[in-house]
C-alpha cells in the first residue's frame, strides 16, 4: 500500500460548486461556495465552525450526494479513541483462531504473527476513508470535533498531513484517492493552532431573511408563503434575544413542520401553543418567549 494520495478534483468552477449543492436542496452563500470549491482543489481539509443547527454537517451530506460518493462520518463525543475511530484488532477472532489452530497443532510464533494481519482487522471510519478500495475520493464528516478530547484532535495531525495511518503490526497504511474532509465544531472549546493550519476554515452563520425563506421554500414547500415569512421573521426576531440556545436553521424546518401538522396557516398566540419544543430547546426559553410572543407577534404585524 505504497500508492501516494492524489489530489481531489471536484468541481470546475464556483459556481458549479454552488449549483450542485443547491440541486441536493442546501443553500450556500457565495463565501461558503467558494471555500468548499478551493478546498476540493487545492486537496485541503474545510473546518466549518458555528452555531448549532446552521448547516455544517450538512455540507458533508450534500457534498458526499452531489460528488456521487460514499460519505464516512465520525460523530465526536469525549472519550472517543483510535480503537474507535481508526481500528481496532478483531480480539474474539483472534483468540478462536489461536484455539483452533493450537487444537491441531499448528501454534507457533509465524502463526501467531499471522493473527495480527487485515483478515483480523476492523476498519473504523478513519481507516475506512482511506481504504485503498475506494474507486473514487470518499468524503469523510468528522463532526462535532470540538467534544472530542485533545488527545483525539493531536492523533488527527498524521492523518490530515499526509492521509496515512500508522498500525505498528502493519506499518503505514496510505490513501489512494485523497479523502475530502469536513470537520466541524460548535466551538464549545477551542481547536488547536496546529489542526487549523492545515484546513481552509470557514464560519458558518445564521442565514439572512432571504436565505432562510429560500431554505424553508426548498426543504419545506408545503409550508404556505405567508407562514413561512412569518416564522422565518419570528425566529430571526429570537436570534436577537438572550436565549440560552438560539434556534437554527433545523429548528426553523422542524418547527414550520409542526405547525403544519397541526393545521395552523397563520401563527398567533393560540397557535404558537402546543409546538414549542420543536423550537427551542430549554425550557427557560419557552417561559421567556411565550411571554415575549404577543409583543413580538405584534411588531412583526406592524
């Protein structure tokens, strides 16, 4: 597996790069389109930071859909290791196979050399991104990176340098088509220097008025115009309150799916009723809002 990684080429242009993520249903501004083309082209890892709910797992998806390729996605959480996010030795296998060649007396120190080969190894998503079988660049999704612990984020450096994994039993595995890699963080916490100079980096905010009807109009068409105008101001109006977790786009979709299950072609108080936590998330934001609501629903009327 000595097969150097190749450079990645996705798409021709930036505006391609945003026609084909508009033809999977996401709405990408111009800078955002423009990062992930140069990404693609010049064989970078994209870190998307913001808030969650704005879209940047998404990205992935999409991109992992308009590319036609298989998408690989590590979702980070504190803890997370190389056993579970690159390999890990299959050790039921191996001990049965050592039991059953030890039964007929085949045991030995080639043979149990042989137990640490691929036939026992177990591909987690990092070494699956770079399987030498991949007919064409995978694209691999490590989310939420800023939950996983330091120790993870360090082990990364190998892999977004050079594509490559060390197993000490193996040696140096190698990608032969480049993975494209998309991380993102929430910023819970800070991600290190070193990590950062080797991606294209973008922050991904909340959406205008505009996009954000044009992402309800795609993603949740049966939503009346007039209803969607209406949420979609009332949400961007809550952006702009203290609230200890501000909606995004996700909860914009949910919530515009709710009210319409539940009949409502028009919101007011009553309406607004029943359907909260498909909005928000914390209950001290409920009680902030719902009283809020009457006086908010009255300046967006004005």
């Amino acid at each position: 597996m000595n097969a150097e990684a190749e450079a990645f080429a996705g798409f021709t242009s930036v505006e391609q790069t945003r026609s084909s993520l508009l033809a999977q249903g996401y709405v990408a501004e111009s800078g955002l389109g423009t990062c992930v083309f140069l990404a693609l082209a010049m064989g970078k890892p994209l870190l998307l930071e913001g808030a969650a709910g704005v879209g940047k797992t998404e990205v992935a998806k999409v991109l992992a859909a308009a590319l036609e390729t298989t998408l690989i996605r590590i979702q980070c959480y504190e803890g997370l290791d190389v056993h579970h996010a690159v390999y890990e030795w299959n050790y039921p296998r191996q001990l049965l196979e050592l039991q059953r060649r030890g039964a007929l007396h085949e045991d030995g120190p080639s043979q149990e050399r042989d137990i640490f080969s691929e036939d026992f190894l177990l591909r987690r998503p990092i070494l699956q991104a770079i399987d030498q079988s991949h007919e064409r660049s995978p694209v691999l999704l490590i989310d939420e990176l800023d939950r996983a612990d330091e120790e993870f984020e360090s082990y990364l450096l190998e892999l977004l340098s050079d594509f490559q994994v060390t197993i000490p039993e193996l040696g140096t595995l190698r990608a032969r088509h480049r993975p494209v890699v998309i991380l993102t963080s929430n910023r819970t916490r800070e991600l290190h220097d070193a990590l950062k100079r080797r991606c294209a980096y973008y922050w991904v905010d909340y959406p205008t008025v505009d996009k954000e009807l044009e992402i309800v109009g795609i993603k949740r068409p049966q939503v009346p115009a007039k209803l969607a105008k209406q949420l979609v101001a009332f949400v961007q109006r809550l952006r702009q309150q203290e609230l200890q977790k501000a909606p995004g786009v996700a909860e914009t979709l949910e919530w515009g799916q709710a009210l319409m299950k539940l009949g409502v072609r028009e919101l007011s108080s009553e309406t607004l009723e029943g359907a909260w936590g498909f909005l928000l998330k914390a209950q001290e934001d409920i009680d902030r809002v719902r009283a809020m609501a009457p006086q908010l629903l009255q300046e967006l009327s004005a």
